[in-house]
C-alpha cells in the first residue's frame, strides 16, 4: 500500500516512490526527491491542493514554531476527511492540527488514479 506524506508549509513527499521538496537551503542528497518546481503532475498538483486547503484553515501555525505533530487521514473520493489515526507529537500542536482537520474539506482528485494514491497521507507538520 501507498502512503503519501504531506509535510505542512516546508515540504511535500510522497514515500513510496518519488517525493518532492520545498524547503529553502536544503538540497536533498536522496535521488527519490527532486525540487517540485522540477516535478510539474497531476500529483503532484493535487498534493499542492491538499497543503493549500490545510494551510488556508490553520490560522495560528507560526505560534507553534519549533514543535512537530504528524497525523494520518483517509480521505474519501469527494475530499472529506473519512478518518485521523495515529496522532504523534506536540499535544498543543497536534488538538489544534486536529481541529483544523475537522473543519477542513479537501479538494477532490482530478482522477481515480489520484485519489488511489492520496487517500491514505500522512501529515507532518513541523512550524
């Protein structure tokens, strides 16, 4: 199984094969990451979607800075967010993460093949 790891505002990854990353100053010596301004997907695209509707949601993020939460959501094929499991981190940061995670609707997968490959993601936010 697939599992899409979603790091919050820095970077965006995908486990199980290639993954992209955004963080200013870091060139990632593994050749399964690449710059995501080099890696233009549909995927990719939505993944960029998911972060965007995440972000817009969470308000206070930067009072958090230096703390780390990860979480894991299913996600239904209209974008709701079926299920959040496996909570690790900060507590402060991980009820505010969930709370946005409750009030958050993603967008919808352009293709089933896209949904199949982000239905199950891993969020990792580190402010």
């Amino acid at each position: 199984m697939k599992k899409l790891l979603i790091s919050m505002l820095f970077t965006v990854s995908i486990q199980s094969g290639f993954a992209t990353e955004n963080t200013p100053g870091n060139k990632n010596t593994n050749n399964r990451h690449a710059d995501i301004s080099e890696k233009s997907s549909p995927l990719n695209s939505h993944v960029l979607k998911i972060r965007s509707a995440v972000q817009s949601k969470f308000y206070n993020y930067d009072e958090f800075s230096g703390r780390k939460c990860s979480i894991k959501i299913r996600i239904a094929k209209d974008g709701r967010i079926e299920s959040i499991s496996d909570i690790t981190g900060d507590p402060g940061l991980c009820d505010a993460v969930k709370k946005v995670m409750d009030n958050v609707t993603l967008p919808r997968p352009d293709s089933d093949d896209i949904w199949l490959q982000t239905n199950n993601v891993i969020l990792r936010f580190e402010p």
